[in-house]
C-alpha cells in the first residue's frame, strides 16, 4: 500500500479546479468557517503537484478566509491526469452512497446536546436537526401537552430556582430586572416566546392568574415594565412573540413599541374550533405579536412560505361538565355520553378518544403552535425566554426540539406545574438549587 505524505503548502500555491463541481455559495462556507474554528483544519487538501486541489475546495476556501497562511495538504502522486480527474467525481460522489440511519443519528446528537456540544456544527442545517430530534420518544410517555393538576399547596415558593435538565425555572417577577438576571445569570436569550395575562380576569378550576384583573392604565404600565426588563437582556436581533388577548391589543402593541422592540407583524393564531360564550361574535382566534430587538440582524429559519395565519389546535374541547365540544364549519356540535362519534356528510366519522383542556390554565397553547415559533426563530441549541412561564408549554416545546428554555413564573402553584409536567415527560427528576426549605 502506498504511504501518503502529509506536507503543509502555503495557501496561495493552491488553486481550484477550473470547474465547480459543487455550488458553494456564502453561507456554505461560513458553516465551514465555523467548523474550522471549532475543531481547527482536521482533514488535509488533495491536490497535484501543480496546486490544483483535487478534494478540499471548501476547506481551502474557509481557510484563506479565516487568514490562514498555509493549510495541511497530502499530494496527488501517483496518479495519472485523468485519474485524478475522475477521482475528483469519486470522492464528492462516494459520501451519498450510504443512507443515514435516522434514529442512530438522533440519539448521538441527542447524546451530544446532554454534553452542550453545539449541533451546528455537526453539519446538519436547522430544519434537518430538528427533523432528526423529533424522532427522539419522551422518556416519560406522556403527552407534551398533558398537564398535571395545580397543587393546592406548592412546593415552590418565591425566589426557587429549578434545574430541568438543560432548562432553568425561577419563581419570581417577569417586571423584576432583578429576578431576570438571577434566572438568566450572564446568560443572553437568542428568543423569546410569551405569554402575558390578558387582563380579562380569566379564571379556570386552578383560580385566578395572577396580574389579570388591573385598571387600563394599571395594566398598560404592567406591560411597560414587563417588555422593558424582556428587552433588557435579550440578545442583538432576538425575535420576540407575544401571545395576547385582542381586546387589549392597542395596550400590548404601545408598550412591545415603546420599550423599543420592532412590531413586524400580528399573527393570527386560527383555531379550529370556538369556546361557546355571550359574545356576540364567538372568539376563535387569538394573536400573536411578532417581532425583535431591532439592535443586530434577526434570526429567520422558516422559508419565504410562511403566512400570517396559523392554524394549529387539537380537533376538540372537553368542557367542564364532561362534554365535548367539535366544530364542523360554520356549526358546533356538543356531544355527551362515551365512546362519542359524529358523522358528518358526506359519510367521513370524528371519534373523539382524548379531547383538549385547560383547567389548570385558562390560556394554555398547544405545544405544537409554540414549536412552530421556535423553528421560525432559532437553532438547536438556543437560549429560549419565557417570561410568563403559566404551565411550561414554551419549556416543553424547548425540551422537544432540542432547545433550551429559560422561564418565569410568579405563581408557586404554576412553578410546581411546569416542574411535574417537565419530569413526567422526561422522566427524569428536577432540581431544586439549595433545596434551602427541607
């Protein structure tokens, strides 16, 4: 067998083939850039004795960016001309012969993300990384969006912090620059997905939420300090989605623009089924404030496709007295009894075997709604904020696609939620940091 020998050419002796075999446009070679930086130059150019690069185009190409004055190189001997030309095809071509095993993949990434090794530099992009995470099973088995009941007397108290694997919970003040930086400690989010009290005086079986009952000008000053302490420490450029009700919507908009975020736009989350109630017009929609800190360059991973309208809900709402309730175009249907099913023309059977609530939080999201948010705005492995934790669901969602959630929440009942719904899911035990009350 042929010994090869490793040399080191200064960059400027190397030159590319005179075709372009693979298109390599500008992001292609930041990836490599940054993978350089990671692990530093690992795999040596191949090239003739003329400098012409045979494999490692890419490479080279990273490295004279980054300054490099001489790059590792073993040299094409041996081979004749058209040999190197065809070896060329061969080396680019051989790496797609082998189909990746998905769920091998999934758990070496998962795996490295435990051991906070950024998945980006792996070589995935973000839609391939979060496609390969979702084929990871909660180790709990239960539904990311199942939530336990609220404790009537928690375990949490005021100023806890709980450790959930890679994510942090702090009962405290989403207003409280203070609790902000205890939770955060340096940390700067690259997102944040929220969700305020509305101040309808919502309530659910688990009572009242905290902060949803103020004057106008009580709740717009809420606001204010709110998104001010949010804007404070978030990243340069950090997309920003806030959930609210539309009766309140001019008090959320003027206080996301006074506190200097950009509103790019309103979504306009469309369920697929309304909650009966006085209103002359039943809601069946809630929006989403979209937008960022308007300080650097925001993150965008969700396409040209996206419109303004989402539909994402679970297909029908258990109501309190054992009920179900299933829209069907322009009709509600409330259907009692067990086993329940609806026909609806022509012929087609909705069998209703777990439908939605939210007991525990009157405005609870589904996971797959926040999910979508986070793909839009982030990679695997960003610092995601929630302010106004409720019940966990932007955690859960984090815990889902491999992010990790940073989150507050006043109520010592709402923390114990987020903590059992966390571990139920995971199966794992969280982690209360002093463990300071016995």
């Amino acid at each position: 067998m042929e010994k090869l020998k490793l040399e080191y050419w200064p960059v400027d002796r190397l030159r590319a083939y005179g075709r372009n075999l693979r298109k390599l446009d500008g992001a292609v070679v930041e990836r490599m850039m940054d993978a350089i930086r990671e692990y530093g130059f690992r795999a040596p150019v191949l090239a003739r004795a003329c400098g012409e690069v045979v494999d490692g185009r890419l490479r080279l190409e990273a490295a004279t960016r980054l300054g490099f004055a001489e790059v590792p190189v073993i040299p094409a001997d041996g081979l004749t001309y058209a040999q190197v030309r065809a070896f060329r095809l061969l080396v680019n071509r051989s790496a797609t012969w082998a189909a990746w095993d998905d769920e091998t993949v999934a758990l070496e990434l998962d795996e490295l993300r435990e051991l906070e090794v950024d998945l980006n530099l792996t070589g995935f992009d973000v839609a391939e990384l979060d496609a390969l995470l979702a084929l990871l099973p909660g180790l709990g088995g239960t539904d990311p969006d199942d939530v336990p009941p609220v404790p009537e007397v928690p375990v949490t108290r005021p100023g806890d912090v709980w450790t959930l694997g890679r994510h942090r919970l702090l009962c405290g003040d989403a207003t409280s620059s203070a609790d902000l930086e205890a939770l955060l400690r340096g940390e700067r989010p690259e997102l944040a997905v929220t969700d305020p009290p509305y101040n309808v005086a919502v309530e659910g079986k688990a009572g009242k939420i905290l902060n949803d009952d103020m004057s106008a000008a009580a709740f717009r000053a809420f606001l204010g300090r709110a998104f001010e302490a949010l804007y404070a420490v978030l990243a340069d450029g950090a997309p920003v989605y806030v959930a609210h009700s539309d009766t309140e919507g001019l008090a959320f908009r003027e206080a996301f623009r006074d506190a200097g975020f950009k509103l790019a736009s309103c979504l306009v989350w469309r369920k697929n089924i309304h909650v009966l109630g006085r209103a002359d017009y039943h809601w069946q929609h809630e929006p989403v404030l979209y937008g960022w800190k308007p300080t650097g360059r925001h993150a965008w991973f969700g396409g040209r496709r996206q419109t303004t309208l989402i539909e994402a809900m679970p297909g029908a709402v258990l109501l309190d007295d054992g009920r179900v309730q299933i829209q069907a175009g322009d009709d509600v249907f409330i259907l009692s009894g067990q086993d329940l099913a609806v026909e609806v023309v022509p012929g087609s059977v909705v069998s209703v075997d777990k439908p939605a609530r939210s007991d525990a939080h009157p405005t609870m999201k589904p996971v797959a709604l926040i999910e979508r948010f986070i793909r839009n705005s982030s990679r695997p492995g960003a610092l995601v904020l929630d302010p106004f934790g409720g019940s966990g669901s932007t955690l859960m969602a984090c815990e889902s696609l491999g992010r990790a959630c940073r989150t507050l929440e006043l109520d010592p009942r709402f923390a114990d939620v987020i903590v059992r719904r966390w571990q139920e899911h995971t199966g794992r035990e969280a982690v209360r940091e002093g463990n300071c009350h016995g």
